[in-house]
C-alpha cells in the first residue's frame, strides 16, 4: 500500500485558523472607527493581542527554565526552546505594528518610552537566547545558561506590563484594565473584537507551541537513531 503524504492540519488548528480569520473580520470590518486615530487604530487588536501572547510565552520559557534547573529534565528544556521560538516570532509583530501604529499617532517610529526601551530590552534577550540555541551547541553548560537567560527575559515582563502605570510616556494607558472596570475604556464592539483576538492568538501560540515541541522531540528520537546506528558501524568493523 503506498504511503500518503502531504500537509495535515488537526481540529485544533483547524479552530485557530477560523478564529485568525475571524480576528481579521471583526478588527477590520466589524469594530467601529475610532473617532481621534481612525482606522489606523485598527491595528490595535493584534498588537495587543500579540504582546499578551509574546508575554504569555516569555513566562512559559521562565517557568520551564526553572523547573528545568531543578529536576534537569530535557522535556523541560524543549519547553523552553519551543515557547521562546513561538513567542520570539508574537514579539517581532509587536515590534513592527508599534512603530506602524505608533508613526500617524505619534508622529515617529520609535520614541524611547518606557514601555517600548523594556519591549526592546526583552526583544534583544531573546535574539541572544536564540542565537545561543542556535550555535551554543548540546553541552549541558550552555542549556543551563539559557535557562538562566530566559529567566532573566521574565522578569524583564513585569516592566513591560506595569510601565504605563509606572512611569509617564507616550505609550496610552490600557483601555481594557481600568480603575472603572474591565473593558470600561472601549466601546462594546471594540472589546469584543479585542477579545476575539486575544483568544484567537492564544490558542494559536499553544498550538505551534505543541507542534514545536513535537518536532524537537523528533529530532532527539533521529539524534538517538542515528548514535545508534555510529556505534553498531564500530561495532561491525
């Protein structure tokens, strides 16, 4: 019987991608124009989307990176390595809707305010960690130094997160958490929309979180094959 082969995709990203598509509708067709910023404001639910999933997996990676220190267990370093690549790719959007955003409003690309100096500050943490994923090698010095260094990226969150609360800037206050309650600073449909969003993304970061996972493991399984395979050839000679 021939083998069948070709791209699959699960339930489950079949329900991420009907909630990306309807993201897309309700941001851009659905919500409201903003009356001050216009339609620019649209790009508002997937940036905030997007940094909620960026921050979502920077914690991931700190938690596995400190459970992995204690028990040194490798499944908690494909965690890690998996959640930071998932959510380095969340952080580059953020990274360039800002700015996007940011131009028309604001009248520049890049001002160092303070949420965006800390959002820069954890964007650079994880362009090291990756590079030292990526050319560190296996030895277990180095997968010890980046679970130290994606813990050192959480704690950078909190900053982010609380900046506006903290310091003065030009980055606006949150319009969903505020002293008047949940979602007071936007029109229904505008939170709606945020909310769609929000949960969209999520289910979609744990859904390439699981399948980067799985192929990590998968190399791991080859490396093991092909070890195997290097010492029976010894073996035989």
């Amino acid at each position: 019987m021939a083998a069948r082969s070709g791209f699959r995709i699960s339930p489950f990203g079949i329900l991420c991608l009907i909630g990306v598509i309807a993201s897309l509708y309700l941001a851009l067709v659905w919500a409201p124009r903003e009356r001050v910023m216009g339609d620019i404001q649209r790009i508002m639910y997937f940036h905030v989307a997007t940094a909620w999933i960026a921050e979502l997996a920077f914690c991931m990676v700190g938690l596995a990176s400190v459970i992995y220190l204690w028990l040194r267990e490798r499944k908690w370093d494909i965690l890690a390595h998996a959640s930071a690549e998932v959510g380095f790719v969340f952080c580059c959007f953020v990274m360039v809707t800002g700015p996007i955003w940011g131009k028309p409003v604001w009248g520049t690309w890049w001002t160092w305010d303070p949420r965006l100096t800390f959002s820069m500050i954890l964007w650079l943490i994880y362009v090291a960690y990756l590079m030292l994923r990526a050319y560190g090698g296996e030895m277990s010095q180095v997968k010890q130094f980046l679970a130290v260094l994606g813990i050192l990226g959480t704690l950078d969150i909190p900053f982010i997160h609380f900046a506006t609360m903290w310091w003065r800037g030009l980055h606006p206050e949150s319009l969903t958490m505020t002293p008047e309650g949940f979602g007071a600073g936007m029109e229904r449909e505008m939170l709606t929309s945020m909310l769609v969003a929000a949960v969209s993304f999520t289910m979609l970061y744990f859904y390439l979180l699981a399948r980067r996972m799985s192929l990590e493991r998968m190399r791991d399984e080859a490396g093991d094959l092909q070890e195997r395979i290097d010492n029976l050839d010894i073996a035989v000679r």
